[in-house]
C-alpha cells in the first residue's frame, strides 16, 4: 500500500504544506533518516529504489524506528523485536505513512497546514 493524499480523508478542506526532507542526490538503500517536523515525527526509508515515509516511533512500544535493523523491506522494532514490512505501513497494527512528495532535487512530504 502506497500513502497517498487520500489517507487524509475528511481533511480535504485543510492546506497542505510541503516539507523539504533530503536532496535526490543524499538517497542510498538502507537510508534511514529521522525528521521532526512540526508535531510529527518522521522517518524517511530508502529500499533499492523506493523511498518510504513513516511514523518515527513503534506504534506499539514507543521505541524508535529509525534504531532498528533493516533487511529488505523488513524494519526491526529496537524495542520489542515486531518486523514491520514498510510496504504495508499505514494499515493496523503498522506504523503511520505519509506521502512522499518530489519537488526538483528535493523529495520530502505534503503534511497538513497547521
């Protein structure tokens, strides 16, 4: 499952900003790169050639993410061991996603204004 702005429904009526997250060019399989922007904590995940953005923080232990271990599209909770596939984010049980958004040399995300 791929996020999308349709995860935002009944927020259509709210402004999106878009939030410059790393140059194309800083990209590499295993990234993982912290962000916080505004109340939300995020993590940018590159896997080959796709880049995912999640919750930073296990929606289970609070632990986070961005410490755990990485092999395919499996992400290792630091803190209790769940293996999460980033491919499923955003559905129960998984860690939140947002949509990654490309802006010339930059990808980032489009967060709700406010």
């Amino acid at each position: 499952m791929r996020c999308s702005r349709g995860e935002y429904r009944g927020m259509a009526w709210r402004a999106f900003v878009f939030q410059r997250l790393l140059r194309l060019d800083q990209l590499h399989h295993g990234l993982k790169a912290r962000f916080r922007v505004g109340r939300h904590e995020l993590l940018l995940v590159c896997v080959e050639q796709e880049i995912f953005i999640i919750n930073a923080l296990c929606p289970h232990a609070g632990a986070e993410l961005a410490r755990g271990t990485l092999t395919g599209y499996q992400l290792r909770c630091p803190g209790h061991g769940q293996l999460f596939d980033l491919r499923e984010s955003g559905r129960a049980g998984q860690p939140g996603c947002y949509p990654v958004i490309y802006d010339g040399q930059w990808v980032g995300v489009e967060l709700p204004a406010g």
